[in-house]
C-alpha cells in the first residue's frame, strides 16, 4: 500500500539587498526569514569576459592604435551595468614600447 503523508508547500520569500563595494569571495549575509529561522547566504566571485578583480580594484584592457596613442583619443568601456564611460587620453599620455 501506498502511505500518503501532507507536506506544507514552501512559501516563496524574496531577499533583496545591495551588494557593497570592496565586497570579497566568502562575505557572508545574513537574513531572518522568520523568527527563529536564519538564512546565510555566501558571496562567490565568478569569471567575467571582460574584467578581472586585482586586490578591490576591477581591470580591463583596451587596445587602440599606435597613432591614437600618440596624438590622444577617447576611449568608451563599457562598464559593468552596461553604461560606456569615456575617457580622454591625452598626446603622449601612453607610452609606446
């Protein structure tokens, strides 16, 4: 014979909060999802097509002529909420190897 038993369903619950800067692998947040009832939640870093985390700083590269880089010229990344953020390199502001 088959036993039937009732299980409550789950009720979803929604967790919001801003992520800080400076924020590292393995910061931990902590909710009370009811009284009594704690949820933990890690931060994990993962791989990203076009930067990359040295220390608390986030890095991408660029690559622009040998001419624009000796005259000076815009240059727009595209930022990680998907903006474009421009920046003037000035005549000689890179050097050449």
């Amino acid at each position: 014979g088959f036993c039937h038993i009732s299980v409550p369903r789950p009720k979803k619950t929604v967790f919001q909060t801003g992520i800080k800067k400076g924020w590292k692998a393995g910061t931990k947040l902590k909710f009370e999802a009811e009284p009594g009832f704690v949820v933990i939640f890690e931060i994990r870093e993962g791989r990203h097509d076009r930067y990359k985390r040295i220390g608390d700083d986030l890095v991408t590269s660029v690559v622009i002529g040998s001419k624009e880089a000796r005259k000076g010229c815009a240059v727009a990344i595209r930022t990680l909420d998907g903006d474009d953020a421009e920046f003037k390199l000035r005549k000689g502001q890179i050097g050449l190897e």
